[in-house]
C-alpha cells in the first residue's frame, strides 16, 4: 500500500482527493500547518511515496513547507495542487523541484490519473536514477526557458529493426547500435540530455532554444535519420506551446508517451514487442 501526505487547509479538498482515489489502495496522511507538514513527513519518510500541497495556504508559507520537504528527501514526489496560476509561481515551484502543477478548481478523474502517474510502479523495474536526473533536468531548464522566453524542446523515441516481411522490433536499449545513438547524440545541442526513459526508449531534453533553433534541430534530426538510414520512431514537444499552458514533469512524460504510442500503433502497426518503451 503506498502512502500519501496531503498538505492542505481546505477540509473538502482533502476529502475530495480520498474520494477521487478510494480504490487505490492508499493511506493518507493529512497535515493542516507547515508544523504538521514537517513532522509527519519526517515520521513517516520511508513509507510516503507522495506528497500532495497546496502552496497558497493561510498564514503558512506554502512554498517554506515545499522546500522543507524537498530538503529532507530529494527523491520524494511532488504535485502541487493550488488555485495560483501564473507563471511566476510555477517557475518558483520548478525550481524547489515538483513532479506535477494542478490547479484548482480540478477534476476527480484528471487528479486521480495524476496521482496515478506520480506513484511507484511496483509490477516493474524503474530506473530510479535516470528518472530523478531528467526530473531534475527538467525543472532546472523549463524554468530558465520560461524565465528568458525561450523555447524547451523534448524528444522521446525508440530504435528498432525490420526484418524481410517488414515485421518491426522494438530494440532493447542495451542492445542498440552505438553508431546510430551517437549519430541521433550529436545533433541535439550543446546543454542537451540524452538518456534512456525505459527499457525500449530514449528522451532527450533541449533547452533554452530561439525558435529558428526549434526549426533548425528538426531538421537535422529527419536528415540525420533519413542520411544514415537509422531505424528511430520518435515524437516531440514544445515547452511552452501555443497556448502557453505550464507543463509539469510528469505530465510532459505522459503526453510524449501517449503520442509515440499512436505514432507505433497506426503507422507501424505490425509492431510485434512493445513492452515497455
């Protein structure tokens, strides 16, 4: 059973997210004051898989509690759940270091998916330091690229191999070519992450970009791939889009892998080993 702590003033909304989740199989702790906050987060480290605040709590500083929490455990996850929706606190919260934004008023089906997405995945191997490195990563850059008005530009794809009848395979990422990964490496620019996501995949993070660079990138991306023949199926985002929507960590991740998993499954739909890209 993981466990939760809920950081909140606000009695209807700690019930409204125990409502949303009464059949997860979780335990909840409930904390009302940056004192309570603290010191049931301290008691209960081991066992709190995620913590759920509100940073615009009366008389609390909620961003004191959130950077408290944080110092303690480096690893912990993170969403904060508020009604301040601006800018200057997400770039605030980026850089204490969360894995999720939501804003109130929310959605019981859209917060339980977000908690979801934020728990351990038990059934399966995580590369726990790979993700705590990207997250990391992340916060940092999205929120210098927010601060200078630039562009943030993500990519997650997959190698793989076709054999006589066209059938694909996904290629595991201890089995790739490393000829065809220093080639797709060498294109992203300098300040760039490229690391594996899971066992079948890659995301790489750019930051900091002008939008002439944006366009320039993909460029040399699509003529790289299509030069040296490498067999790469990948998707990209634009931080922040169009509708300048603030982004979180998690919700990035969840967006990427929904549309690579559309782009596999109705343009290379004899795929024959996705498992865990």
């Amino acid at each position: 059973m993981d466990k939760v702590l809920i950081v909140d003033q606000v009695i209807p909304i700690i019930k409204r997210i125990k409502k949303a989740c009464s059949y997860m199989n979780l335990f909840f702790f409930e904390a009302k004051s940056e004192y309570e906050a603290v010191n049931t987060f301290l008691e209960n480290r081991e066992e709190i898989s995620l913590v759920i605040i509100d940073i615009a709590m009366n008389n609390f500083d909620g961003y004191r509690i959130l950077s408290k929490i944080r110092h303690i455990d480096s690893q912990v996850k993170i969403i904060v759940l508020t009604s301040l929706n601006t800018r200057k606190y997400f770039v605030s919260c980026l850089k204490i270091g969360i894995d999720d934004y939501i804003l109130k008023p929310f959605d019981n089906e859209f917060l339980k998916e977000r908690i979801k997405h934020s728990l351990p995945v038990h059934d399966q191997p995580i590369d726990t330091v790979s993700q705590g490195i990207l997250k990391d990563y992340f916060n940092k850059y999205y929120s210098i690229t927010l601060e200078n008005n630039t562009k943030l530009f993500v990519i997650l794809g997959v190698f793989y191999s076709k054999a006589k009848d066209n059938t694909i395979s996904l290629i595991n990422n201890k089995s790739i070519d490393i000829d065809a990964l220093k080639a797709i490496e060498e294109t992203l620019y300098e300040k760039s992450l490229f690391l594996d996501y899971k066992n079948q995949s890659f995301i790489g993070i750019i930051p900091d970009l002008k939008i002439s660079e944006v366009t320039q990138l993909r460029k040399e991306i699509r003529e790289i791939v299509s030069e040296k023949k490498i067999n790469f199926i990948y998707q990209s985002i634009l931080l922040p889009n169009r509708n300048d929507e603030l982004v979180s960590f998690n919700s990035l991740l969840k967006e990427l892998e929904e549309k690579i998993f559309k782009e596999i499954k109705f343009n290379y739909s004899n795929v024959n080993n996705i498992k865990d890209f």
